[in-house]
C-alpha cells in the first residue's frame, strides 16, 4: 500500500511513528512543510522536515517533541557572546551540524529535495521524505505588536512571541510562484491513500496545500483522502493551532477544520470522541466522520489512530 | 611607539602577548597571515586571526596553542555521523560560532577586514588586528605522494600530512592579484618600528609579503625593521619550518632565515643564544644582529624577548 502523507512538524512526526507502527509494511512518500524554513546564523533551518527525519530515525527529543536527543548549546553560547541572536531560537550542537551540512550542500546547487535525501541516509526514517517545493517559501504573519502592525516571520511569531498575539494574516510567502518539489506529484498520483495527520491545518497542512498543482494532485488522484483532526474539545492538542485558525477565519473545532479542508478534498475524518457530537456535523458537510481516541499518548495509541485512519479510507474507498 | 608586526598564528600570537607586557603603552596594528585560510563545511575558517585573538582575547587553548580553552567537539562529531569532514581539522563547538559569524557577515558583503574588527569588538585584544588582505590568497604546496606528484591546501600539508612529505613548492595562490587590506599599508608608512615575530618565514611572514605592495611599504618606512629567528639550534622551535624552508631553498638555520628576508628588507635579527655563532655571518650580510634567549617559554620570558627586539630597533635607528 502506498500512502502519501502531508506532514508539518511534532504532530506529523508522531503521527508518522504511529502509521509505520501501524502498517509496517506500507511505502510511506511524506510531503513536508518548509514554510516554516528560516535562515538563522547564515544557515538553512528546516524545523519541520528535520523533526520527522529525527523522531523517526531516533535522534528526536521526545520530551519538547523538537530538537536533538542529549542537546548541547554551546554553539549558541559563543554567537551570544558575540552578540549575535537570534536568542530567542534554540539551536543546539549537534542540530548545527544538520544545518551546516544542508546549507553546505545547498550552496554547492543541489536543491533541498536532494540535500534531503542525503540527510535521510543517515537517518534511515523508513518513509521517503520529500519537501513540499524546492523553491523558497516563508510563512509570514501579520501581527499588532504595541500598536503598530507589522508582518513577522512564522518562527518569530511561533517561538519568540509564542502566538501571544493575534494574528490577522497568514501569509505563505513565495508559495504561488513555487513548484512542488520533484517527485511530490508523481506520489500524490500513484498513492492508494493519503493522509493529513494532525498537524496545523493553517501552517504546515495548509502551506503545503499552497503550492500550485498539490491541492489539485490530491483531488484528482480519485483515492481516499483522510485526516485526523488536530483539534479536541475546542482548543488545539498542542501548539497553537487556534491563533492561526482564527487569521483565517476558522473556529478551534474539529468539525469547522473538517469543512475548512472541504469536502472536494476531504473524504474522512476523524475526531476525538469527546466530539463525537460534531460526527453529524462533518458527515452533514459530506465528509464520512468517525469519533476515536486522538490524543498520541504514546505510539501505540497513535499506532491506533493510524490504523482507525486507514479504515476510515477503506469504508471511504468501499 | 607605533609598532607594526606581521604575524602568523601560535609564534606570532604568543610574541604579541609578550609584545604588550613589554610595551604596554605602544600602538600595535598586526598584519595577519591569511594564507592558512580555509573553507570548511562551507564557512570561512581564518586560523591565524583567530589565534591571535583568541590569544591577546584571553580564549585560546593554552597547552595546544591554537583553537579555544574548554572546548567540546560535539557539531564535528556530529558532521562525522553525516560522513561529512574532513575530519582531520580540529574544529570545535565554540570555535564554529567564531566561523559562523564570520560566514554570515561575509555573505552579508562585510570584508574580512571588518568582519575581523567586528569579532575584536568581543575579544579586545588590546592591538588592531588586520587582515593582510581582504582578497582570498591560499597556500597551495606541492608535494609527491606515493609517486604521485600533486597541489594540496596548505592546511591539508600542515594539518593531515603533518609536512611528514617533502614540499616541492610553496604557492600563496591569489597573492599576486590580492591588495593590501584597508590600513595596512597606512599603518606601516606611520610605523616607528615594524617586527618580524619568530613566525614562520614562509608560509606566514612569507605570505604577507606576497602580497604587492606591503614588502615595499615597508622597505620604504623609513624605520627599523627587526626579526626574530623562528629557528634555534638549526631547527625550528615549533612547527615545522623547516619542511617549507626546504621548498624556497633556504636552510634551516638563523642565518639563512635572516638573508632569505635580506638587508634590504631587515634591519635587525636576534638569534638565540645557542647561535651566537651565527651573529657574524648575519651582520656579515648587513643585518645587525644580537644573540638573546628566544624560548618563548612563559609571557615573562617572551616580553623579555619583545623587549629585545626594541632594544634591537633602537640600535638599529641610532
């Protein structure tokens, strides 16, 4: 079975241990979100693509779900020492050296789809990891900070101001004019199933989404489409999903992210039982809905949401 | 007292720290070496610079001499798990944040020259510290391995190879087209002494001089010119001089490093006392020369020998 997979950055990866515990034997393509992608220190940072390539090869840091296992900061210190910030972005020693590799090999012209490739070589993630484009794109939030409204980069908004402000725009820079990364259209179209996990349907879901030819792909590839959706009772499993529902005038409910995604892409959905009270609701919007346990406790119990994912595009399929 | 003195890294960085005991209240512009300069994993590696820094700043790894105090290696090892190196270059956790800022200020279109200045703001160093230029020059050695005759980077003689084969030639590439970087030659017009440290006369004082314009700028200074012999009982102190002296033709001895610089050039050049023998051939060439202690064994000892090197220059304008 080939599943596709469009992944942002904890949640996705989660999700991700989940299914290959879940369908060992599936051929997983993971299309990853770089709108969250920034330059810091010279470097090219791809938080997202580098957070399912580290949870699933296991060098992740289970507890804060980011970053590297056994993480120093020294390197960080010293840029400090120099004056040099970000302060606010942790980047610790060991995750440097991924970056320094990718913007090395950036810089010697191959694009990040291949940089990509050669990183997943040591990480070994059992899925085929691809970046959504190739091409730049930025998420940019439009904030009021102190009265003045200014536009910020998605991480600044995300990890300096920990979306303490509402943001009025969500804008993924870039994105019109980027090409879906080599490969990504080809998977979308040889997929049996694809999944959105539950990952921020505004951000990661949502930029991936953005780019020309891969909402098209993903309708017209005549195969189940299913998600599980990121929010439970009203408020985001983690993160802040619902700061940036709002910029786009979604409410922080399972059902309104259902009708967001809309039925001429979505065929299932799950929601968390303590909504099952929205099944109605979504199927109403022609969307099959099932209530089932969300919450990734742990991998087996998201090992269980893959496999409810899976069934679900099975009755869709039937 | 203006004084201008062409360095290298661990003899010329550790002459200097005596220099500032012995004249305290003096005016000292370094003109470092930037031959040994290096691109790795994509940032620019400036060992010279950086050992002068680190040790007027008070950062350096004392007993190596070279590279910082309390170090880890924790990116590097990192690096290595991605099978990228090279792994013979010893570059250390916060010794990467000094070669990231550097990276980042150049792509930014900073020259060396103030990207330097910029990374003394930190370490104050308590002298101005110049690049010899701001153009790339490398050093390239020409060697035989295993019959094969080939040009390697002078880092990968130095460092990998441990000059362990014969250099057939020593080539600072880019030197001939390179311009003196902004100050140096101003600052050695208005020099009142200009020092030769017991650096490596050739592939650090030697690479300076490559560059056009700053050999006759100070041959034209109008002051005195004093060195001190890296050489000591036929061998060099530290290093490994003697392998390059051999690619120029010139002996490893005192004498013969005085006259490769030439009466034109030098004024003065103090000898260690084990080659006092050696003072009549030197002043036979037209060179004043003195027989002093040259072990820079401790700062004391080595401020002893700055203290010399001025006594010499003294002489030498009298």
């Amino acid at each position: 079975m080939r599943i596709v997979v469009l992944a942002g950055g904890i949640g996705g990866a989660r999700f991700l241990r989940g299914l290959k515990q879940a369908a060992p034997e599936a051929d997983v393509t993971v299309i990853g979100n770089t709108g969250d992608d920034i330059h810091l220190f010279g470097l090219k940072v791809c938080p997202d693509l580098d957070t399912v390539m580290y949870t699933l090869g296991g060098g992740i840091n289970e507890e804060q779900g980011w970053g590297r296992t056994d993480e120093s900061f020294r390197v960080k210190e010293e840029l400090a020492a120099y004056g040099v910030g970000p302060e606010w972005f942790g980047l610790g020693d060991r995750d440097f050296a991924t970056h320094i590799v990718r913007t090395q090999m950036l810089a010697a012209g191959y694009p990040l789809s291949a940089v990509t490739e050669a990183l997943c070589v040591r990480w070994n993630p059992g899925v085929r990891l691809l970046p959504m484009s190739d091409d730049r794109v930025e998420t940019h939030v439009a904030v009021e900070v102190e009265g003045e409204r200014k536009v910020i980069h998605f991480q600044e908004y995300w990890v300096k101001l920990r979306a303490s402000v509402a943001a009025e725009a969500v804008v993924p820079v870039g994105a019109d004019q980027a090409k879906p990364a080599p490969g990504v259209l080809e998977a979308i179209a040889s997929a049996d199933v694809i999944v959105f996990p539950p990952s921020n349907p505004v951000v990661s879901v949502g930029t991936i989404l953005a780019v020309p030819g891969i909402r098209e792909a993903i309708a017209e590839a005549g195969v189940p489409v299913v998600g599980l959706s990121p929010i439970i009772g009203n408020a985001p499993v983690r993160g802040m999903a619902d700061k940036v529902l709002a910029a786009v005038g979604v409410e922080a409910t399972a059902a309104a992210v259902a009708q967001h995604y809309g039925s001429g892409l979505l065929d299932g959905w799950l929601v968390d039982t303590v909504d099952a009270g929205a099944v109605a609701e979504v199927e109403g919007a022609g969307i099959r809905c099932r209530a089932v346990p969300l919450l990734m406790t742990d991998v087996d119990a998201t090992a269980e949401m893959a496999r409810q994912a899976l069934v679900l595009a099975e009755e869709v399929r039937a």
